[in-house]
C-alpha cells in the first residue's frame, strides 16, 4: 500500500510538470503580442516596451518557463499587471473562499445525493425511486447559471428571505449563513444528482450480490443489511465520483461566483480575463489544476484503501 | 501393434510472468506448467485429471500455442510447433482444434451457425465455396442437430445443442487431434451421456485423436485410453486407465480418487482427507510438490524433485512421479496421519 | 418412525417475468426426518435452490410462493410473519450456499460475519460473540483461528470460506441445516473435507441436514433420503438405497444410466434424448413425457400425482397406477426391466 501511494505520488509531478507548462503557454497561445495585449490596443510603444521588459517576455521562450517556475517554486507567481501586488497576495484570499464554497457543496451534493439515492435503491420500482430519479434528471440537466439565477429570481428578489449578495468581503463569506446557502445549493444541486443516481446503480448492484443474500439468510433486519452490509459496499465506486465532483466545483465556481458576486477565485479569474491581467490568470489557473490533481490523487489513494480487499480476493 | 505417435510433448514449460514494483518489472513468475512430457498415439484419447489451477488448459493452450511457451518442445505429426513462424502456425491450427467449456461464449453472438461453420471453413480453405452449404448440413447432420437449425442464433440453442455446434465447427476443418477443455462439464448428466457418446462415435467415425481436460474422474474413466495425472503444473503419474483407476501408485492419486463420492450407496468408502489446500503454482514446494499435503512424505521428499518412473509392479507405460512407491507399497514407508472420512 | 422436523407439502413457487410467469417449482414434496439427511437432486433449472430459498422465503422481489404448505415441527412456515421467519433464519434453520467465493462479505472480517449471527439471535456481546466465533472456526478445521477470525475473505481460499459459511451457519445450533450445493464449486479433495465436515458436525449436533447437489454420487454417499427434481417438481422419493438399486421413475432410471461411473467401466452410457423443457412452455401431462421411452397417451394428458408406494417411497408417474394402460412391465432405456406394479 506504501508502495501505492509512493507510486501514485511520484505519478503525479510529470502530470504537474505538464500542467505547467500549459498554463504557462497560455500567455503564448493567444495571438499577437502578449504585450500589446496587456497594454491595450492604441497604447504607446514605450509602454509596451516597458510591460514586455517587466515581464520577461523579450527573453528565449525556455528561459522564461525556467523563470517562472522558479518564482513558483518559492511561492512566487509574479505581480499583477493591474494593481501591481504579488499574484500570491491577490489570490490567498480568495482561494480560501472558493475552497469553502466548493467544500459545501460538496456536502450538501453527498448528504442529498446519498439519502436519496439509498432511498430509491431500497424502494426500487415504486413512486418513490421513480419520483426521485426524475428529479435528480433535473437536476442533473439544469444548467448551473441558470438555477442560480431561478434562486435568486424565487428567494432573494421575489421572496427576500435570502440575501442573493454575499458581503463581499475579502476574508470570506461575510457573516450569515444564509449568505452561503443559494450558492451552494446552486453549485452542489448537479452533484447531488450524479450521485444519487450513482449511489442508486451502485447500490442495487449490490442488493443482487450473494453475499446480501448469505445477510438475509442470517435473520438480520432489512436495516442492518442496508445500512451495514449494502452500503459499506455501495459506497465503494461513489467516493470516486464525490472526489470529481469536488474538483468539478472548484471549477464550476466560476459562474456561481459570478452570479452571486462572491470574491472567490472564479470571479478572480474572470476578472483578470476581462482586464488582461495574465499573471493572475496563470496564477488561478495553476492553482485550481494543482488543487485538482491533489484531490484526484487523494480519491485514488481512498478508493485503493477501501477496494483493498475486493481487488486481490 | 505400434500406434504412429501423434504429438509428442517435451519438457514443456508455460511461465506466466507476475508484474509489480515500481516500473512494472517481472518480479516473479506462475509456474503454470513446469516441465511436463508425455505423448498422445493417433485414434486414442489422453485426460489430463487434476484440481483446479493445476494446469491442465495451459498445456491445451501451450499445445496450440495459444500462449508461446517458455520453454520444450511440442511436435506434431514429426514437426516441431514451437519452431513455426506464425504464418505456417496457423496452417496446422486445422489439424489441431479445441473446444471449450462453452464454446459460444467466443462467438459473435449475431452469427448464425451457419456463418460460424462457413468462418471456420473459409479461413482454413478446406472445402470449396460451392460445397460448403451442403458440408454444413452434413456437419449438423453428424452432430445430432437438423438443417433447419443451420440459420439459428446461438442464443436460440441449449447448452447441450451449443456444445454440439462447437463440436461441429472443431470437425469442419477436418482435425486430427481435437483437445476438449472441460467440454461437457458444464452440461447435466443425461445431456452430458449425448455429447460424450458422440464424441465416442465421431472418433472411431473419423479416427480422431482426443486429448481431453477435465476434472471429472467418471467422465474421464469412460472417455480415456491412458491418464495422465497433474499436481501444481508437474505430472505425477501418467498410465493406461486401469492402471490410474484400479492400480494408483502415487499418493496423490490415490487421495484423488479416494475423494470421488461414488453413486452406490452400499459401499462404505473411506476417503482419504488431504490437510490444507493446493499449493500455489507462484511459489511452488521444493522438492516433491506434493510433499506439504502427502501423509507419506520423508526428508528426501522435501529436497529431491522426484522423477517419472516405471516401478515394480507397474505395466507398461504406467509411471509415478514418487521417491517411495515400492516402499509405501511394501509397508515400509508408513502414513504419518492419515485421515479418513466416511460422508 | 423418527420424528419429521420439516414438512414439505405441494410447494409452488412462481417468478413474474417479463415474458410471463415462471413456474419454477410446481409441486414439490419431501419431509426430512429429524437427524437425517435428505438429498434434493435434478439437473440444472430443475428447481432445487428456489426450493430452499422458498422454505426460507428469501425468493427473489419478482418471485413468490403460490402454493403448499412449509411445516417445521408443525407449523407452517408459509404463515409465519416476517419478524417470525427472522428469528428463526441463521437460528433454528441455516442455509448455506453453492459459492464459498462470493458469499461472504468482502469488507467484512470472519469474525464479523460471524459473531453478527450470535449478536442478532442470542443477544450475545461483542466481546463474547467474538470469542465464540474463534471457537467455532476451530471446530469447523480452520487452523490459527484467532487470527483467521481478523482477516477478510479475500485472504482465504475457497475451501476456507466455504468452512466459515459452515461456521455462520451453525452458530445458533440449528436444527435443520439447508446446503445447497455446497461443494460443487470445490476441488474433489476440497469436497472430501467438506462433505466430511457436515457428516462429523451432524452427528455431534443432531442436526437434520438437507443437501441440494446435482451430484448423484454425493448423495449415494451422504444421504438417507432423495428427493429428485424434473421441471420444478419432485418426480421421485424415496430412502437411498431404493433410489440406487431399484429406482422407480423413468427420469431416476435414465439419469442413473446415462452417469459416467469412477468405479467401473461401463460399453456404453445410455442417455435421455431430448432436453429439459423450459419453464415457460412445460409440456401437458406428465413433465417427462417428451423424454420417456414408455409414454403413453396419458402420459401425454394427464399430470400424474405423487403416488405411495406404502412404504414412504413416492413416485410421479403413470406406471405405478392401476390407470396405466400399457403393459405392467415396462421396458425403459434398454437392457434393464424397472418396472413392478
Ligand atoms: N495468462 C495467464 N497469466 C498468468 N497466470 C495464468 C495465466 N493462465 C493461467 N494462469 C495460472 O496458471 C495456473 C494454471 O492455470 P490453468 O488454467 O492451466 O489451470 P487448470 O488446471 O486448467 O484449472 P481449472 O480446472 O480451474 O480450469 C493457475 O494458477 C492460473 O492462475
Ligand atoms: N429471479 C428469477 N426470475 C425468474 N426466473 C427465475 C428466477 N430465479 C430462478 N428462476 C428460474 O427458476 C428455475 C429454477 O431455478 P433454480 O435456481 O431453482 O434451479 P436449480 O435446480 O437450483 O439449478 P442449478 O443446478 O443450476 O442451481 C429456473 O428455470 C430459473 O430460470
Ligand atoms: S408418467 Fe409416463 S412419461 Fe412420465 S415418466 Fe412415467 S412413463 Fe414416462
Ligand atoms: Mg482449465
Ligand atoms: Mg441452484
């Protein structure tokens, strides 16, 4: 198992090594100059000069990349072409928000995910499971904006009961719980519903395997074989999809920030986009892919764990 | 009278390489076959016997070089098979056929039988286009089914009829040996008694050569012409049937039929109770492999590798693999524990 | 006469189906008598583990019992409650079954599956549970125990987990164990240890044993009384060695010689043509009838009863009624004379 997870580490510094390199091409991939981009149409040839001279890009393409990551590996991702201060700065706050949020939702999409999900595969075939498994298909192909706009529209104009603008503050979430809950619920509702239909499949496969049938022929209540024997099992190929579904937010962020007008990295992100501030971009984008990578390598490492005993019988 | 040698298998050797470690390097191998020879005469039918994971399909596959083996040689009508590029291979893969416990289970399910005899024909150009529908029938015909069934759907089949198709598409191609895989132990007996008796006629029919796998000791009395009994990927006794079944030599092969529960109920059998379980073929016991469950075993047992040997007593062509046959025969050499069971 | 600790009377078992009603068992009627060991066999699809499960109720959601009557010492089992039946499942009857390999729990130790059967039925502790599941693995022959019981399945062979389905199972001290083919899917040697096993616990237990097997040689060897299944009904019972030296049923005389023998040398097997017939389309009259080399018109007809012999042995077919038209001795599967009215 050490071995395992000593492979699995060392697996992943090439996969960081080529997230990398993409996002650092990513000031090279848009066409045109980068600094006449940053500059802005129009803008005197000097500034570029200036913009171009400040961050290296009149140096060998290698030496740049070589640049830059030894900035990252000492924790620094440049300044921000806009307001000048370090990348590191402007984004530590916001990370943690973003972090919060998709953690939540995360939550939110495993308690709902797996109660109905439990629910339906014990009452399969009845109004129930049916009633919820269309639901979860609405959740499941409802865009995300959209249900965040539909909240808002319900909830905070229409009804006023929950504030649609989280305080904008930049050490987080501002003080109410109620600030939180319509953007998770808008970030998390598409979870809940993979997994509960996971959680669904995974469980009637289980309810059909023979041992829940060596569990019935023991005398043991339909609750201990639920909740004991079935679920311990079902829950097996469900912990992969609740870690993507964790860094599918972290990316998913990016509209529910926006339409709630949280200071997250998301809303980060978009910003930098629409003023051209490259650095903060590359840093936002390096972090989530970092981020994500860590979560995957913890979801293989758990399910490994937990699948231990089913992989080498 | 000497029967033409067929096949003759030498030192064959199958090693399955284990993965592991970091790089994915060879870090140990199974042992699935470990230096086994024995010949097969034409018109006669060799069983392999033995428990599960002792390889007995890894010699069927080595055989047809399903799987390129480690190490030996297997030749076929005077030529070695190991030695052929692929290409002159797969011309004397219509000499050699095989069935398989479910012989559908490798087929495209949206064939007919009749596109399944016709692919077999075809790739081995044995019958011209022209013939081939009526070669089709008449293979039907020799099975036991019907023309009409001839453009059916596996699925539209019984497990004994589906092993009747798999039989017929082995004899489509004219074989001369035909290595059946646990052919009929998947089928129920009365079902099983059609197919074997086929078998029975088809062989003095077309002078087939069968080597037959299984691990039904009561199939394999009725089918075999000689036995040949494996033990963790070796040979441990290989002789004519009656030798095997009614003049065992071998511990474990006594310990092996001792264990079939025989249909007479007024026979009190005492079965002798093997300790543990098989040994795996990864990291086999040195010495006799047997010698971690045999009742009889001694020091020598657990260091020499004891040899395929004619002892006293023994008719011709009957040979144990034991360093101590004649002793336990003369009482000489004792049972440590030997236990034994009625049911 | 000894005591009848399970009663088996017309049991009907349907499943529902897509293409219709499944009648996988049709008619099916033993008793076990206490102590003994009563075999059910019958080729594949015949019906015998729907049969246990159905004394069990622990059919399929799709299946039900649709008819007969299931008495354990006299009650009808087919009545009881679902709380009821609970506390009498892994307790007064065990069940054990044919794959030692997928049965257990995998994220479950040893020790776990089964001290939960002690902790459920006898209210024992945790603790206390445990120390007699090391008890009981060692009385089913697993050697170190007390670590065996830590471990998972996976980290025991197939020989080995069938031991510890055995364990589970008599944990409570049942009275009636159903096995339903419990070594089929074991090596012979594995088989001798297992079957040997059940025939040592029985005796020191005193429990009653009910043993599906497709394998006649197992039953020849371990059972005082058969039962054999065609088409999801009992077409024969009768004591062992009747079945073996005089068998009644054309379906018992034509399974007994079309059975390849390890014992001796037989010219020729002589098989039953034909297939079994699926459940969905089961021929008028007699089950068999398709298969039979004696059947008659009505055999073709009429479905026969279970006819007594009067001396506990019965038997589903026309032959042995005074309505049977054709000649009293009947020649069935060649050489052999079976028939004596
Ligand atoms: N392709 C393979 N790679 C690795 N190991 C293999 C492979 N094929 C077979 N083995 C191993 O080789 C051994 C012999 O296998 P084989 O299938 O020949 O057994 P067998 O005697 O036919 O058993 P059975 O009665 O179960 O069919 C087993 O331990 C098996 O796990
Ligand atoms: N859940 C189900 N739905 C529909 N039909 C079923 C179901 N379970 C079993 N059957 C049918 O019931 C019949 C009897 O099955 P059963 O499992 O009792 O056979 P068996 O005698 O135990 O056979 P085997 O020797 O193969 O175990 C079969 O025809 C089977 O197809
Ligand atoms: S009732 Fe008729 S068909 Fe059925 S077994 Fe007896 S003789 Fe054969
Ligand atoms: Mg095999
Ligand atoms: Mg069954």
């Amino acid at each position: 198992m050490t071995k395992y997870i000593i492979r699995r580490l060392l697996q992943t510094i090439p996969v960081l090594i080529g997230v990398s390199i993409l996002v650092f091409s990513l000031m090279h991939l848009i066409p045109g100059d980068p600094a006449q981009i940053i500059a802005g149409e129009g803008a005197p040839e000097k500034t570029v000069e200036q913009i171009r001279e400040r961050l290296g890009l009149n140096e060998p393409i290698h030496k740049q990349y070589l640049n830059y990551m030894s900035g990252v590996v000492q924790g620094d991702l440049g300044n921000s072409v806009r307001s000048g201060r370090p990348v590191v700065d402007e984004i530590k706050t916001r990370f943690w928000v973003t972090l919060e949020l998709a953690t939540y939702a995360t939550i939110l999409a495993v308690f709902i995910g797996l109660m109905a999900g439990i629910i339906s595969a014990v009452r399969h075939y009845t109004f129930t499971d049916t009633a919820i498994m269309i639901v979860a298909l609405f959740g499941l192909s409802m865009p995300n904006f959209w249900l965040g706009l539909v909240l808002i529209d319900w909830f905070a104009i229409g009804g006023d009961w929950l504030p649609a603008w989280a305080k904008l503050r930049p050490s987080g979430w501002g003080d109410s719980w109620r600030q939180v809950v319509l953007p998770v619920i808008t970030l998390g509702t598409g979870g809940a519903a993979i997994i509960a239909r996971m959680t669904r499949s995974s469980m009637l496969e289980v309810i059909g395997q023979d041992y829940i049938r060596t569990a019935r022929a023991k005398g043991l209540t339909d609750r201990v074989i639920t909740y004991r024997h079935a679920l311990k099992n079902a829950l097996i190929p469900v912990v992969t999809v609740v870690g993507l579904e964790f860094g599918g937010f972290l990316g998913g962020a990016v509209l529910t920030e926006t339409i709630f007008a949280i200071n997250g990295m998301g809303r980060l992100t978009v910003q930098a986009i629409n003023t051209r501030d490259f650095p903060i971009v590359q840093g936002a984008v390096l972090v989530i892919s970092v981020l994500f990578v860590f979560v995957n390598l913890i979801v293989d490492i758990s399910y490994k764990l937990l699948n231990k005993r089913i992989d080498l019988g | 009278m000497e029967k033409k040698e067929l096949l003759v298998v030498d030192g064959l050797k199958q090693y399955f390489p284990i993965k592991g470690g970091f790089l994915g390097r060879t870090v140990n191998h199974v042992k699935a076959v470990d230096d086994i020879s024995f010949t097969i005469h034409e018109g006669e039918t060799v069983s392999i016997v033995g428990e599960s994971g002792c390889g007995k399909s890894t010699t069927g596959r080595a055989i047809l070089r399903l799987e390129e083996p480690t190490e030996g040689k297997v030749v076929f009508n005077g030529e070695d098979l190991t030695k052929l590029p692929k290409g002159e291979m797969r011309k004397h893969r219509k000499d050699l056929q095989i069935i398989f416990q479910d012989p559908y289970a490798s087929i495209n399910p949206r064939q007919t039988v009749s596109d399944v005899l016709n692919e077999a024909m075809e790739i081995q150009k044995v019958v011209p286009k022209k013939e081939r529908r009526d070669r089709i029938i008449e293979l039907l015909e020799t099975v036991g089914l019907n023309a009409a069934q001839a453009d059916r759907y596996p699925h539209e089949f019984s497990g004994g009829q589906r092993q009747r198709i798999g039989i017929a598409r082995a004899l489509s191609v004219n074989p001369k040996l035909i290595i059946c895989d646990e052919a009929v132990s998947a089928l129920d007996v009365s079902i099983q008694a059609q197919v074997l008796n086929l078998l029975d006629e088809l062989q003095d029919e077309y002078n087939l050569t069968y080597l037959f796998i299984s691990h039904d000791l009561g199939v394999v009395r009725h089918i075999s012409d000689r036995v040949i009994v494996m033990y963790v990927g070796k040979i441990v006794e290989i002789g004519d049937k009656h030798s095997i079944f009614d003049n065992p030599k071998h511990p474990y092969t006594k310990a092996l039929l001792s264990a079939i529960p025989v249909p007479d109920p007024d026979r009190e059998r005492n079965h002798i109770v093997l300790r543990g379980d098989v040994p795996s073929p990864i990291d086999p016991p040195s010495g006799c492999r047997f010698h971690t469950r045999c009742p009889f075993a001694q020091e020598k047992c657990r260091v020499d590798v004891p040899e395929l040997v004619r002892h006293d007593g023994m008719q011709e062509g009957h040979e144990a693999a034991c360093h101590f046959v004649e002793e336990i025969e003369r009482g000489e050499v004792k049972p440590k524990e030997l236990q034994v069971t009625t049911f | 006469m000894v005591e009848t600790i399970l009663d088996v009377r017309d049991l009907r078992t349907s499943f529902y189906t897509d293409e219709g009603e499944v009648k996988a068992v049709d008619g099916v009627s033993f008793s076990v008598p206490k102590g003994k060991t009563i075999g059910i066999v019958g080729e594949s699809g015949s019906g015998k583990s729907i049969t246990s499960l159905s004394i069990l109720r622990l059919l399929a959601s799709n299946g039900k019992v649709v008819g007969g009557e299931v008495r354990f010492k006299g009650d009808n089992l087919l009545a009881y409650s679902e709380k009821k039946m609970r506390s009498l499942r892994g307790n007064k009857i065990s069940m054990i079954f044919q794959e030692p390999m997928t049965s257990l729990n995998p994220v479950f130790t040893v020790g776990q599956q089964i001290s939960e059967t002690l902790i459920e039925h006898q209210g024992m502790s945790k603790k206390a549970a445990m120390a007699k599941s090391v008890d009981l693995l060692k009385l089913v022959g697993i050697p170190s125990p007390d670590k065996r019981v830590k471990q998972y399945p996976y980290e025991l062979s197939g020989g080995m987990r069938q031991r510890v389905m055995i364990a589970i199972a008599l944990a409570c001290n049942p009275e009636i164990l159903i096995a339903d083919e419990p070594t089929t899917a074991l090596d012979v040697t594995i088989q001798a240890q297992i079957l040997g096993l059940i025939r040592d616990l029985q005796q020191r237990m005193g429990m009653s044993v009910v043993l599906i097997t497709h394998d006649l040689g197992v039953v020849a060897e371990t059972c005082d009384y058969v039962a054999v299944m065609y088409a999801g009904q009992v077409v024969e019972y009768s004591d062992v060695r009747t079945l073996f030296r005089k068998p009644k049923h054309p379906y018992t005389v034509g399974l007994l010689k079309s059975l390849p023998r390890p014992d001796e040398d037989q010219e020729k097997l002589i098989p039953i043509h034909g297939t079994v017939p699926s459940p969905l389309h089961m021929p008028v009259g007699c089950r068999f009838n398709p298969r039979c080399p004696a059947a008659t018109d009505l055999c073709r007809e009429k479905l026969p009863d279970l006819f007594d012999d009067g001396e506990g042995n019965q038997v589903r077919c026309w032959i042995y009624n005074e309505q049977w038209p054709g000649e009293k001795e009947v020649d069935v599967f060649g050489e052999e004379r079976t028939a004596r009215c």
